[in-house]
C-alpha cells in the first residue's frame, strides 16, 4: 500500500451524514456490541468526536448481537448505524459489522469503554504511512490497575503473543488487543472464518501470512464499565486461541514433537544395540530398548499425520502461500514413498528371519538376540507405516490442481 495523504482525506464530518449509504468514507469504527448500555453512548460519543476533530470523514458502526437491555437504542441515539447480528460470537459480530462498514479503513473496538476511541485518529495516521494493519499495544501504553487479570497480564496474552512470533513471525507483541485499524481490503484479503474470541488470534495470523505491513502503537487499557460479568472465558477462549494456533501450525503440531520422538527413540536403539549401558547407578537394558522402539513408532505416527494435515489444508486452501510444499507435493511420487517403504520393510523382515532362523539352527534354545530382533522389527514396522502413509497422502492430494506426483508438462 502505497502513502497516503491524510490532508487529502479531511472534509467536514457532517457531510458525511448527508451522503448516500453507497458512498465509500474514510474511516468506519466497528463496535461489536451484546448488552453495553452502561458504556457504547460513551464509545460512539468518543470516536465521533475525534473523527470530526481530525476532519475525517467517518461513520460507527454497532454491531449488536443481541443486546436485551436497550444497548442498540442507545447507540441509534448517538448517531451509530445499529447492524444487527444474529449468530451469537465476537467473531461473528466483528465479521458483519466490517462487511457493512464503507469506510477503506476500519477501526475496531469493544463497547466497555476499556479503550479509549479518542485515540481512533493515531491508528489512521499509520495507515497514511502505508500500512495495512495497526495493532494496539497494551502492554506499551499502559494498563490501568484491574482493568485485565493477573493470569491474561503475565501468562496468556504474553504466551499466544510468543506463539504467534515464534510459529508465524507476526512479530506482534500484543496479540489479542481488542483495539486494532486495517483497510478493508486487507480484510477481504484474509478470508476470516471464526466465530468466537479467536478471530483475534485468526486476523493477525493470516495477516502474518500474507505479508500484510504491520504496526503497532501504544495505547492505554482502562478498566471497562459494564457492570456485569464479562463476555470472555479465560480458559474456554484462551483454549479456543491456542487450538487455532496449533491447527494453523502443523509443523508445530506434529512435525517437530513428532520428529523429536522419533529420533530419541532411534537414538536410544542404537544406543542399548551393543548391551546394557549404565546411567550412573542405573542399569538399562531390553526394558528400555522396547520404549525406544515405541517413541520412534509413536514419532513416525505423528510425522505421518503432520503430513496428511499440511496437505490437506494446502489442497483445501486453508493455508496460502506455502510455495516449498506446492513444489514438494508436484514432485513427490507415490512410487517413491512405495519404494522407500518397500526397502525399510524388507531390510527389517530380513534381519528379522535371519534373527529366527538362528533361533531355529540352535534347537530353539534361549534367544539371545532380542536386541536385534527388537532393531530389526522397528525397521520393518516403519517400513509397513511408510507403504500406506504414501497411499493415503496421494489420495489427499488429488484434489483441486495440485496433487502429489503432478507433472506441470502434462
């Protein structure tokens, strides 16, 4: 997104109020909004002043889902545009109330009065600057006392915030802030399917994806005036973020716990294979030979799943962009996994009937090659696991354009 000039956006916000619903505006602030009537007057009356003070031409927009205390009556009466929401969801609310939006750049907030809409013009001014998402920083400007739990403060929102940078490079520091501005077209770009709290979690991580120019400003958090419980689930909402993040990840999911298994299994095989070993005062032997047998089983398991999810959610396009798993799944060929697997299967059956035909040969006496029978049958096992992945991973990639073993020239 290129620069934008803010002074050539500024007109009288009253005029605005006088052009046809169809009229694009600059600014739309989106409230999602479920019985606030202690607070949305107090919201709407903030972000329309400070719209008209910055000279923006704007509108609110209060997306109600279902208020029963007289929340959408108030925010009509304050000059909001009410749009009612009847699937019940923060998602679900914020998802209608931007696709009625008509402003190019959407501002988003609660209706508690936790954030304060006044700072609605510094989040526009980033936009000016080209950039297509602006977070708000909680933890930058400040958190008035009680306005967010201890265990939100120190552990979940710094936790999903760490996840995001870590598994997606969102490079964002407050994740779940409520208080956010893009353009509409970004939105649009983003595909955004949740219902629930984890739509937060959902934008910045597709954005993340996509390349979107991110910022972030500080602002302040203050404690809300709702008077009554609050919408949020700590537990079942963080729940529903982190399950997002994770099903967004499959190489985080499956590929490296997954991976992590399998070679400490392997290690501790090869490790036991000559004899016993000891570990300080501990012995180990065969008893620890059969879990590292069943870690490096497990392993392949989950690496095996990790696949099957990654291209599933390729060929559904759950996930974009994911270029080096498009080149893989065109070059990969079912053969080759039935090769590969073929050879693991053979090589691990054959040790294993020599193992028993030693066995036989000495008259069925004591079997000292257990360690080589236990080696030999992971071998053998994988081989089988590896023959069947491949026949399942090339049923998921036929699907749409791109399946595995596609040959561009054909």
């Amino acid at each position: 997104m290129g620069q934008i000039d803010l002074q050539g956006l500024k007109t009288d916000l009253c005029a605005s109020s006088q052009s046809l619903p169809s009229d694009p505006l600059d600014v739309s602030v989106v409230i999602p909004c479920l019985n606030e009537a202690r607070s949305i007057a107090v919201c709407i009356d903030k972000a329309l002043a400070a719209l008209r003070k910055a000279g923006l031409r704007g509108e609110v927009v209060v997306a109600d889902n279902g208020s029963s205390d007289g929340s959408a009556e108030i925010a009509q009466e304050h000059g909001a545009r009410v749009v009612p929401v009847p699937r019940p969801g923060y998602g679900s609310a914020l998802r209608r109330g931007i696709e009625e939006a008509r402003g190019r750049f959407i501002v988003m907030g609660d209706g508690d009065d936790s954030y304060d809409f006044s700072e609605v013009p510094r989040f526009v001014a980033k936009w000016g600057e080209g950039y297509d998402l602006v977070m708000g920083n909680r933890f930058r400007g400040g958190i008035q006392a009680g306005a967010m739990p201890w265990h939100h403060r120190y552990l979940g929102t710094p936790v999903m915030s760490l996840m995001a940078n870590l598994f997606f490079g969102s490079g964002i520091g407050d994740i779940n802030c409520g208080m956010r501005g893009f353009t509409k077209d970004l939105y649009r770009r983003l595909d955004l399917h949740t219902t629930g709290m984890e739509f937060a979690s959902e934008f910045v991580i597709k954005a993340a994806r996509i390349g979107a120019r991110v910022a972030e400003i500080p602002i302040k958090l203050w404690s809300d005036k709702r008077g009554r419980p609050p919408h949020l689930h700590s537990f079942r909402d963080g729940w529903r973020h982190l399950r997002f993040m994770l099903l967004y990840a499959p190489n985080w999911l499956f590929l490296v716990p997954g991976s992590s298994l399998f070679f400490l299994g392997v290690g501790i095989l090869c490790w036991l294979l000559p004899g016993p070993r000891h570990l300080g005062r501990v012995g180990v032997d065969l008893h620890t030979m059969l879990f590292g047998m069943v870690f490096a089983l497990t392993g392949v398991q989950i690496i095996s799943l990790g696949l099957f999810a990654k291209v599933f959610s390729f060929t559904e396009r759950f996930s974009r962009s994911q270029h080096s798993l498009e080149r893989w799944l065109k070059r990969a060929r079912l053969e080759q996994g039935l090769v590969a697997g073929a050879m693991l299967t053979f090589l691990g059956g054959s040790g294993a009937l020599w193992v028993l035909w030693k066995w036989v040969a000495s008259g069925f006496g004591p079997m000292n090659d257990v360690r080589l029978v236990i080696f030999f049958s992971l071998w053998f096992l994988i081989g089988i696991q590896v023959i069947f992945s491949s026949f399942f991973l090339s049923m998921l990639g036929i699907n749409r354009d791109t399946f595995m073993g596609r040959d561009d020239a054909s």
